[in-house]
C-alpha cells in the first residue's frame, strides 16, 4: 500500500505568473510523474476523476506524483492560451518536482487536452523517460509528432471515445516506434464506470518500463 501521507497544496510559477498544484510527497520514490489535466474552458482541472485515477495507479507503485491547473483553472493565474502557454506550465511542474526528487525516473502525461500539452514537450524533454496519453483527442488535435517520439509511450482509450477514434489513434500508433494501444472496451471519453481498467493499465505499464530502465542501468 502506498504512503498515505497527506497531498500538499504547493505553489509554482511561470510566465503567467502562479499556478495551483497538488504533490504527493513519497518518501525516497522509485520515480516521479507530473499529470494534466483535461481542457479547462470544458470544467478540466486537477481534481478530474481520470487525473485522479492516474494519480493513485502511479502513488501504488511509490512514485511521487504532481498535478497541477493550467492557466485560469481553480486559482491558477493566466488565460487559456490554447495548448501554447500551458506548456510552460508543464514545464514549470516538471522542473520542480525533477528538483524535488532529482536523479529519479520521470513518467509525464495526462488527460485528454492535458496528453497532448504534456506530450509535446515531454516528446522532446532528456529528463521524461515514459509518456502516457489517456483519450488522446485525436479527433481535434494534430498527434503526428508522436511518430518521431522514441520514448516508451502509453495510450489508454475507450472504444466508444467521441474525441477521439480508435481506429485513427490505431493507425497512428502502429507508425510509432515504441508506443502501446489499449482499448477499454465500452468506455467513452472520460472511461465512465471504467475508471478501475484505466488505472490498471497505467500501472502495469509504468511497472514494466522501471522495470525495463533497471535492466538498462
């Protein structure tokens, strides 16, 4: 059972000033994994139900977590910049938790908005050693930059998901170098009475890549 310790309310900033974010302090965790959250002009924020998900599947395994409001969502400064400035935000979150923890591996992602701001950069970041994309809205955002991605990659989708169509995230999936597909049969979007599969999922996962980074040290 993991650590029961109170999650901390902390404060970062970025260029838009302070963002509101939520830290799972683990005492000497085997890794680290910063999670976003859906889109905020939707009601997306850092207590949605498949963040929080996420969240618990990673604090099983003692890995520390981070989740944080992007721009204008709870008491998180900024306006909605559509995708563009809430990757500092991201970024902002990444780098601190990275100084909390350093040295740990870095599991980076989120929820449908937040898997694709979260994956843009950690695509490109040394310090991410795994991505995790749950309901990667294909339907509305470009998602082919996944293909150049080398990183070990997660994608969790539901078979009835309205954002995004399996068999397109299939396909793109399929290109990509190191990247896993699962399908939550008969979820939709937000995983509805599904919640405990994804979680599953995203812990089996993350298991098998510290267990694959092990082998490599």
């Amino acid at each position: 059972m993991f650590d029961r310790r109170p999650l901390r309310h902390v404060d970062l900033y970025s260029d838009a000033g302070r963002l509101e974010a939520l830290y799972r302090d683990i005492d000497d965790p085997v890794a680290v994994a910063v999670i976003c959250h859906p889109h905020p002009l939707d009601g997306g924020t850092l207590h949605n139900k498949v963040v929080f998900r996420a969240a618990r599947a990673f604090e099983e395994m003692l890995v520390a977590t981070i989740r944080f409001n992007f721009r204008g969502a709870g008491t998180s400064q900024g306006a909605h910049d559509k995708g563009e400035g809430e990757q500092r935000y991201f970024e902002a979150a990444l780098a601190w938790i990275r100084k909390k923890h350093p040295g740990k591996p870095v599991f980076a992602g989120g929820f449908s908005f937040g898997s694709w701001v979260a994956s843009r950069v950690a695509c490109e970041s040394p310090e991410v050693d795994g991505l995790f994309l749950l309901g990667a809205p294909i339907n509305k955002y470009d998602l082919s930059y996944l293909r150049r991605c080398e990183k070990p990659m997660l994608l969790v989708h539901g078979s009835g998901d309205e954002f995004g169509d399996p068999e397109k995230l299939g396909e793109l999936v399929d290109q990509c170098k190191r990247a896993e597909l699962f399908i939550v049969e008969g979820a939709d979007h937000f995983f509805a009475n599904q919640l405990e599969a994804m979680q599953a999922m995203v812990k089996e996962w993350a298991t098998e890549v510290l267990g694959d980074l092990g082998k490599a040290k």
